[in-house]
C-alpha cells in the first residue's frame, strides 16, 4: 500500500503549481508587431468626387428668403429739411446699396427694405445709420460716409452726464462749446476730423473710434470748464494724432 501524503504536504505541492503556472503565464511573450495593412489612400483619394464650388449667397438667402426691414423716425424739425434733400438721400440708397427706400407721411417715418438684388446683408444697417444721422442733424455730405466706410460711427451723449449744470451755467457751456461763430466747433472738427453736432443740451459726433475719442475728450473739458487757450494750445497734438480722412471725394 502507498503511504498518504499528509494534508499539510499536498497542499503545499497544489500552492507551488499554481505558483509555476501563474508565472509561465507572466512570462509568455507579448507580440507588439502589428500587422502592415495596404494603403488604399490612392485608390480612394481619385474615387472621391471633386470638391464642389458654391457661389455666395446673397443678402435676402441669408435670411431664408425673409425680407427684412428697419424703421427711422422723423423728428418734427426734420420734416422740412427732409422734403429738400429727399433726392440726395434717395439715390444712394436705392442705386448704389440697393435698397428700398420710402417715406411713410402717416407714421413720420423712413422706411427700408432689403431686396432680392441686395449685394450684401450689412447694407440695409448702413442705410439705416445714413437717415439716422440724417436726422440727427448731420449734412447729406457728412452723413453719407457712414455707406462709404465701416470705420464711422455716431456717438452721442448730454451734457449732464458729464457736468450737472442749470440756467445760465448751462447756456455758458454751450455757447464755450461752440465758440463765437462756431470758431471753438469747427476748430475740434479740423483737429480730429469729425462732425459735431450740438443740437441743444445733446451732441453728436460722427467719426472713427480714436478720432470721436479725442473730440470727445476735447467736448469736456470745454463743458467743465477749461478755458479755451488750453485747448488751442493742445490742437497741434490733437492734429497729429492718427486720424482717418473720410471726407467724400
């Protein structure tokens, strides 16, 4: 008869199989080669079809064929100097920006409509801005750069927000900013090459965005109180600051 293993000594051969096996698997080989698959990149580039040219879409497919509209009230003082210069305002509008353009006599309004033919989606904002500044005050001749250039904007502001002022203080500051005869007004405009325009207690500045900056400086330190020799002394510097010249040819 075979002798029995003791418990304890089969257990410890069973420990040291399974010892063996666990690291015959540890040390089996890992391939890292990873199989060459042919390039197809030949074949498939000249199956593809050729990239395809689209033509830009115009203004009114931008907007899914919907047609667009803005709206510029009339002011009553305005009304009269819009019926003079109605044609000047007109032909840009209509021929060059391609959009149309009309009075509504009842509602006192300005009325425009982008069309099928309307090179591009930004003219009908530019239109707008055009009658806007218009009605501001600015001159037809002014105005129209707004169409001309994207660099021109209109800011406006009052003069209680920059000084608190009544009565007879206020007329001052008005009459210090546009001088005797207009002389301090037209001066800033040279200097900056803006349009300015003081329309009672608001202001207007049409121009590009360092040049409104600067007239805008000049406007208040006027209307808080700076004598006028200071600033005839600081025009040279303002003159040779980097400005844009949009004026119309």
């Amino acid at each position: 008869m075979k002798k029995r293993k003791p418990k304890a000594w089969v257990d410890w051969e069973r420990f040291q199989k399974s010892d063996q096996l666990k690291m015959q698997s540890n040390e089996a080989p890992v391939s890292m080669e990873v199989e060459a698959v042919p390039s197809k990149t030949s074949s498939a580039s000249a199956a593809l079809p050729p990239k395809p040219s689209f033509e830009p879409l115009k203004a009114h497919e931008m907007s899914d064929g919907r047609v667009q509209f803005r709206k510029v009230s009339v002011p009553p003082h305005r009304y009269s100097p819009l019926k003079k210069v109605w044609m000047e305002i007109y032909t840009p509008v209509y021929e060059q920006m391609k959009i149309d353009i009309r009075m509504n006599l009842k509602g006192r309004k300005v009325e425009l409509k982008s069309r099928a033919d309307t090179p591009d989606v930004s003219n009908l904002q530019k239109c707008s801005d055009f009658v806007q500044a218009f009605m501001l005050g600015f001159d037809v001749i002014d105005a129209i750069a707004l169409l001309r250039m994207d660099e021109l904007y209109v800011e406006s502001f009052e003069i209680k927000d920059v000084k608190t002022l009544r009565g007879e203080h206020l007329s001052r500051a008005i009459g210090r900013l546009s001088g005797k005869g207009g002389k301090t007004k037209f001066a800033i405009e040279n200097a900056t090459k803006t349009r300015i325009v003081i329309a009672d207690t608001k202001i207007h500045i049409l121009g590009s965005f360092a040049n409104i900056k600067v007239a805008r400086d000049s406007l208040c330190s006027l209307i808080l109180g700076s004598p006028l020799e200071n600033f005839e002394s600081s025009e040279d510097a303002c003159g040779s600051a980097k400005i844009l010249d949009y004026s119309p040819e």
